[in-house]
C-alpha cells in the first residue's frame, strides 16, 4: 500500500514537474489514468484563440469537445480544454510538448481539472488520436478502450 502511494506521488510529482520531462519519459496510460481528474474518448467540435485571463501577455487556445466515452472522472457531454499557446495577429506563442487537438479530431485524453475548464496532462502522451472508422488516422477506437478499461471504476 505505501508502495503505491510512494509509486502514485512520484508520478503526479513528475508530471507536475512540466513538460520537460513528459517529453524525455515514456509514461503508461494506467499511470496518467491515476493522477488524471477526467480521462475521456471526445471529438474537438470547435475552438478559439485568445489572450489567457490572468497572464499578461500570455495567449492560449480553447478547444471545446463533445464526450463520446467517459472512462473516469465526472462530466458532461461536452468539455473546454485549454491548451498554452497560440497566434493572435502577428503574435504567436509555442509552448513545448503541447498537443495539438484539431478539429472534427478523436482523441483519449488524459485531463486535469482547471476551475470549470482541463488541460491535457502528460503533454503529447495525454492526447492519443483515436479511429473511430477504418482508414482513420490514429490508434483504433477498441485498442485505445482497452488500454484504458483498469481505468474505469
């Protein structure tokens, strides 16, 4: 039991600690779905760019998700993400190792809550591309639920 609490703090203690180093460890679906508010099967219905409330200068974008599977965590049929980063006019801000959700776009998404809104965790590895049909592009919609079914619960 201490094992797990140790194994579980060192997790949420590393992806806490940026993207720095999501983008050097391979960590497992099963380790994200631990520290995770809200892991969820969703299609990016539409989004904006816009300047972030409470960071001067700081832009990032809002993608807004309708739920298709709800694996943990608790929410409606559809969801706001905020992702760091963006162009407005002539001014652009990269943020390394943040996903990129595109529209009309399938993803898992492993998402920790923001006040009303989530933000991806695990930078690239927290948003899987999902085939929801044959010759989609990403993981096939049954594997990706397999590989998240410890989650649920």
């Amino acid at each position: 039991m201490m094992r797990r609490a140790a194994k579980t703090l060192c997790v949420a203690l590393c992806l806490a600690s940026g993207a720095a180093w999501a983008a050097q460890h391979q960590v497992s679906r099963a380790e994200l779905c631990e520290v995770s508010d809200l892991v969820v099967v969703a299609e990016v219905t539409s989004g904006e760019t816009r300047w972030a409330t409470g960071a001067a200068g700081a832009i990032e974008r809002v993608r807004w998700l309708h739920v298709h599977d709800l694996v943990r965590g608790a929410a409606g049929e559809t969801v706001e993400v905020l992702l760091p980063g963006g162009t407005i006019g002539a001014t652009g801000q990269w943020v390394e190792d943040v996903p990129e959700l595109l529209g009309n776009t399938t993803y898992l998404l492993f998402l920790d809550a923001v006040g009303a809104s989530f933000q991806v965790i695990g930078g690239d590895q927290g948003a899987i591309r999902v085939a929801r049909r044959p010759g989609e592009r990403g993981e096939p919609l049954a594997d990706v639920l397999a590989s998240v079914e410890v989650c649920r619960g």
